[in-house]
C-alpha cells in the first residue's frame, strides 16, 4: 500500500472509536470509509461484500483494506485467507483486478522482438537498469515460439537518458538486448522521446511500482522476474486462455 494511505489511515485509527457510523450496504461502507479516511485522501475505488463472512473489501489506488459493516473495525496490511481451502482470498481478488486486456495495450510504444513463430506473446514493463530486467532478459534468450512487447520503463534515477537512447537507435531491440544482456552501452542518439513518456503514464494508470512487470495473452499479470521454465508455462497458459 503506497506510504500516503498507510499514514492516513494511521492517523484515522485515532479517531475511529469515536464515531458511530451507521449500519450500511456497499454504498454506505463506501461512503463511510471515505469519510473516515478524510477529505485529502485517495478516492475509494470499489466496495463490495464477501459472501458469508460480514466483511466488505474496499479497494484503494489497487490496494485492498476489509471493514465490517459498522466500520467498527478495519483490517489493513493483511491477507484475508479461506479457512477450509487455506487460499487467500486477498490475493486471489489483486490477481483478478490486476488482469488487462491484452489487445487495449498500446504495442506501437513497445520494442518488439519475434521468436520462432512467434504465436505466444507477452508484454514486459521493464526499466533498462534493473537488476532482475537482466535476467529476465537472458531468460528470454532461451524461449523460442514468442513475440515480446518490451515497454521501456524508466522508473530507477539514472535511466532517462539511457533509455532514450535504447529507443533512439536504429535497432531498437539489438540496443536493448545488447545492453542487458552484454551491458554495451548504446550511442548517443537523439529523436522523438515521446513514446517514452507515454509509456510512464500507462505504467502509472496499470499501477506498476516496479520492474520487470509481466503481462500475457490472456490478461494475466506477474510482478517481477520469471525463470524459463515458469516463463514457458505462463505463456502457454496465456494462450490457452485468451480473454
């Protein structure tokens, strides 16, 4: 959960013993958290009740927090876990709000790269200077039968210009690749950027708060670096279950 709600809710946990709030459904719960968090808070995404248990989940810039309906008391940080199947729930449900289209993604911002025959596809958010982007990208040396759509998401201080340049050479995924995978740095080169900046606002609306991010065919999302073997299967699975 990003710091701003965490304080906010911090500091509203001071105060929550001393408001009687009215027993409500899922528009009232909203409404009442809202209040609860305070005027300059984040804007409460969603509010929906969890079938026999007595708790709504509240969504919040993609975070999740649990009430009950008095708000009488508030769950934050944690995982709520179903006792006979002992899966949790809280992340069943980040996985589903998670998932995209794959065909709304804007691919023209992308560095695209075809293997074999290129039938699989996935999609990657990754910041040229992330350690874990690396190895990702000598994991994808190895699959063959895929098309990868590398956003270029320059998130760490010192990759705006670098990545610049990866997007300004002649051939872009031969800069990419040779500076991930070898660590050659790419010439200097100057053109139309803007794509770049696209990219980071995207990657923003997705709530993407670090790389690599994965997508595949069928929406799904992985946060982080995958090796081959699980790679191979998410793509398969992917298309297996195109949305």
């Amino acid at each position: 959960m990003k710091r701003n709600v965490r304080v906010i809710l911090g500091a509203a946990l001071a105060a929550l013993f001393a408001t009687q709030v009215a027993s409500a459904g899922e528009a009232d719960v909203r409404k009442n958290i809202q209040t609860w968090l305070g005027a300059n808070a984040p804007k409460v995404e969603n509010v929906r009740k969890l079938e026999g248990t007595g708790l709504y989940e509240v969504q919040i810039e993609g975070d999740l927090i649990y009430t009950d309906e008095k708000i009488s008391y508030i769950f934050v940080g944690g995982d709520v876990v179903d006792g006979k199947t002992r899966k949790s729930l809280t992340e069943e449900r980040k996985q589903k709000l998670s998932q995209i289209k794959f065909s709304d993604l804007p691919l023209e911002l992308a560095i695209k790269q075809v293997k074999g025959n290129g039938k699989r596809v996935i999609a990657t958010f990754e910041d040229p200077n992330c350690t874990y982007c690396k190895k990702l990208a000598k994991e994808l040396q190895g699959i063959t039968d895929v098309t990868i759509y590398t956003f270029i998401y320059p998130i760490f201080p010192n990759s705006s210009e670098l990545s610049k340049n990866i997007w300004c050479a002649s051939d872009r995924s031969k800069a990419w690749n040779d500076y991930l995978i070898n660590g050659t740095q790419p010439a200097a080169a100057k053109c139309d950027t803007s794509g770049i900046d696209k990219t980071l606002a995207l990657g923003r609306n997705l709530n993407i708060r670090g790389t690599p991010a994965l997508f595949f065919a069928d929406g799904s999302r992985t946060p982080g670096y995958m090796p081959a073997a699980a790679l191979e299967k998410a793509l398969d699975k992917g298309s297996a279950n195109i949305r």
